[in-house]
C-alpha cells in the first residue's frame, strides 16, 4: 500500500498517533507536556517514530531524514529533561514549551515529504524533496511552527505570577 514496507506502514501508524496526540496536547493544554496523559503518548509515539524510522533509510549513508531523526531525538530529550527540572526553575518555562513545539514541527517535515511523493499514487504531487510543492508545504509549517510557538510564549507571559520584590 502506497510503496510501504511493513516497517515503513508500522512507522507511520505510530507516527500517525503522536501527530494526533501532539494536536489533542495543542487543543486541550495548549502545549505538549508529560504533565498530561496525551503528552506522555506524543514522547513515547515520537521517540518510536525515530527509532523506527533509522529503519527505513536506504541511502547507505547518513542523511537528511537521519539528521531530522536525531535532532528531534536531541530536542525531545532537552525538553523532558527541562520538564523534569522544572520545579528547580533554572530555566523558564517557555524554553520546555518551545522545545516540544519544535518536536511537533519536525515532525511535519518528512511528513510533508512523503505524503507530497506519495500521494496521489497515480501521480504524486512532489517529485522529491526539493520539489517546489514540498519547499512550499515545509515553509508554511515553518510559519506556523513560529507563528505557534510565539502565541505559547505570550500566552505564557500573561499566565505568569507577577514578581513582589
């Protein structure tokens, strides 16, 4: 079904699931956190679309889709890890919020890929991944992605306790 392996339909199943559990954490929280239930399933989903993903690229050597992969590894670890100290406050709350949201965003960039050389099967939209279509999609989700993180930031600011010193 639409040229996937059985890993490469595994992969996207699990990867279909932390989009959604992503977009619920947005809906809901306004942010992803494992603070909720719907974040803990967008870590665990992301880090197995990853891991799963190492599976699938058939470059022989390292790659774009590698380096995605492993940043959005190191940029999901960062924000559990800044999660996980927040009660110590030594970094403010905004940078955990942004970190997951740029998980979220990455996620969007093969995603977008794939979908575009995919779909339709009979004639897909994208060549590959420097087609116009597909630079296009990617700058869009770029937008939004910074469009999105900048309401989290504000919206955060007015939510903050005011300073009595």
């Amino acid at each position: 079904m639409f040229g996937l392996t059985q890993l490469g339909a595994v992969h996207t199943l699990i990867s279909l699931v932390a989009v959604a559990a992503g977009i619920v954490c947005f809906v809901r929280y306004g942010s992803i956190s494992l603070r909720t239930r719907a974040g803990g399933v967008y870590v665990v989903a992301t880090v197995l679309t990853c891991v799963t993903a190492f599976g699938l690229f058939r470059t022989g050597a390292f790659g774009p889709g590698h380096a995605i992969g492993v940043l959005t590894l190191i940029v999901l670890a960062f924000a559990v890890l800044v999660e996980k100290r927040a009660q110590a406050r030594t970094l403010p709350h905004a940078v955990e919020v942004v970190s997951y949201t740029t998980t979220f965003f990455l996620h969007w960039i093969p995603a977008i890929n794939e979908t575009t050389t995919r779909l339709p099967p009979s004639a897909p939209l994208a060549s590959g991944p420097n087609d116009p279509v597909i630079l296009v999609l990617v700058g869009i989700a770029l937008v939004l992605y910074v469009a999105g993180a900048a309401v989290q930031v504000v919206r955060l600011k007015a939510v903050a306790p005011v300073s009595t010193r």
